[in-house]
C-alpha cells in the first residue's frame, strides 16, 4: 500500500483543524481534532487548530485557511450544514459534501436510499406520535433497537426486550430528535469497514470485528475502556469479506460519500448475513479509533493516513480553483 512519506508539506498552505464544535459528541471530538492537529505539525504541515463550538464564522474566514480538516463528530459538524458554510466561504475540506454529510447522519434517510439501492440493511419504523407501539413489536419482534437517527456514538440507543419498556425507549429518543428510529435487532458479529476515497476510486480497508464486553459496544466501551477487543483483519471467510467490503462501498458511493467515512456492519449469526447500520462520514480520530486501525493494518501510519485525508480536501459544488495542491 502507497503511503504519503513523501510530500511538499509547504503544498498545503495553511492547515485549519476543526474539533470540539457543539454537538453532544463535542468530546469525542476534541480528542480526535487534537490528535490530527499533533500528526500534521509533526509532518511540518502549517496546521492551526479552529473550535466551531467558541469560535464563530467569521472568525473562521479571517483565518485565511488554504484548506481544512473536519474532525467534528455529529450535529453542526458532520451533518452537512459546516459544509455548506464552508463552500461559501470557499475553504476546501475533507470528508463528504453537502448533500452526503447531510443525508448520511440521517440514519433514516440513509436506510431508504440503501434500501432503494438494495444494499442489505435491517428492517425498521420510523415512529411518531401516531405509531402503534404495538404493532411495532409485532412486525419486528423483541429485542427491538430504538434509536435517535441524528446522534452518534450510541448516544440515546436503548435495546428494548419488553415491549412494556418500548415507550420509555421513545421518549428517551424524543427528547434529542425529532424522530425516532425503531430497528429490527440482528443477533451477530460486529463490524465495521473504513471506506477512502470517491465514485470508482473509493476503497474499503480491512475489515475490523468489535467485541464488546457482553456485547455492548456502547459510548463507555468504544472510547473509555480497554475492555473491548478489536481485530483487524477479521477473521471472515474470503468470500464473506469481499462481499462485505462490496456493500460498504456501494453504500458509501449511494450516498455521495467522499474522502473517507466507516459503514458499521452486523453478520447474523444464523446464517452469515451481512447487515449494515450506518455511515460515519467523520469518523472518530482517536487511540480507539477503527478507522486508523483498519489502515495500519495495510500500512498506513496515523500521520500518514491524516495527510492522505486532508490532500483529499476540496469544493464540491462551487469554485474549485483552491482545491489544488
């Protein structure tokens, strides 16, 4: 695998991190951003670090940043909407577009498209104040997973095994989004594939396999703890983890994804069916990260794996004259 040893660090001008921001996720963040902030300057890049969350716009464009790196997690920073205010100021950055930020940290939305485009993902109901909770249960049977579609980090998940503490699990959700995402519970192995790249470049790394303390892979066990066990590459049969990598990059590409993302995946365990979850379209940056471990695995060091990122910054609808370099 070609790594990024090489290059012209003067190149990318001057390097704007972005972390923290306000979303419930800002913690997470503020270790990923940091973590980039410190790769990049000890490649000699010019990389200064920017919080959306204390600082303002304005601010941001005073900065003159020639390019920048977005290492926010959730609302206000993955969910399209720093995009677009980054494509007015005509500041290119990593990740996703628009359109792709915005639909994929709708796991709603992002579940009729894949669906549209038959990539395998597990059946679900969006619930509103008119559902019947229990014809829920009926059609999707207990356990069921509810979940709020806008946060990450298994922030507001609930796995309900009585249908009596369903409605607890709605108003739990209630209180973050606007929706709330009922899903089929697949009982299985846990995964997740790093998607680089964009259109018919796009490709995934290996496949990394989660094992969480009794299976709860929750906020605590995925930053806070050495509990839970990672393995990269997973221990699949080959025919299993291309089709695996298949899906999850089809999935990427259905989406509009670019630059880099991670599609979490379940096999079910009766009968080696693979299920995906969602698409992190800024994944985590941090020592637990899944993203930087998938690359080691082919080579790739974190410092490197940063520069690969950010010299894939660019506008993707506007002026793209800056994207260069």
């Amino acid at each position: 695998m070609t790594t990024t040893s090489t290059f012209d660090a003067a190149a990318f001008g001057k390097v704007g991190v972005l972390f923290g921001g306000r979303s419930a996720e800002r913690e997470i963040s503020l270790i990923s951003g940091n973590g980039v902030l410190q790769a990049l300057k000890s490649r000699g890049i010019d990389a200064h670090p920017f919080d959306p969350g204390t600082q303002s716009l304005g601010e941001l464009a005073a900065q003159n940043f020639d390019r920048v790196f977005i290492a926010l997690h959730g609302r206000y920073g993955e969910d399209g909407s720093l995009q677009g205010a980054l494509e007015q100021l005509g500041i290119p950055y990593t990740g996703s577009g628009v359109m792709a930020s915005s639909v994929g940290m709708d796991k709603i939305t992002t579940k009729k498209i894949w669906l549209m485009e038959g990539v395998p993902t597990p059946r679900y109901v969006s619930i509103d104040a008119a559902s019947d909770l229990d014809r829920i249960v009926a059609d999707l049977g207990l356990p069921l997973i509810v979940k709020p579609p806008l946060e990450g980090s298994s922030i507001g998940i609930t796995k309900v095994t009585q249908a009596a503490d369903l409605q607890a699990a709605v108003d739990l959700v209630a209180s973050m989004d606007d929706a709330v995402l009922a899903e089929e519970f697949v009982t299985g192995r846990e995964f997740t594939v790093a998607v680089l790249g964009q259109g018919a470049s796009a490709r995934a790394l290996p496949i990394v396999e989660i094992v969480a303390p009794e299976g709860k892979y929750d906020y605590q066990n995925k930053y806070f703890t050495d509990d839970t066990q990672y393995h990269c590459p997973a221990s699949l049969p080959e025919a299993l983890t291309q089709e695996i990598q298949r899906h999850a990059v089809n999935a990427f590409r259905a989406l509009g994804c670019e630059g880099w993302g991670r599609i979490d995946v379940l096999v079910r365990e009766s009968d080696m069916r693979p299920f995906l979850l969602e698409v992190n379209t800024s994944p985590g940056m941090t020592t637990h990260s899944l993203v930087p471990m998938a690359a080691r695995a082919v080579g790739i060091g974190y410092e490197d794996l940063c520069i690969e990122i950010l010299r894939s910054a660019r506008l993707k609808m506007g002026n793209k004259e800056k994207s260069k370099g």
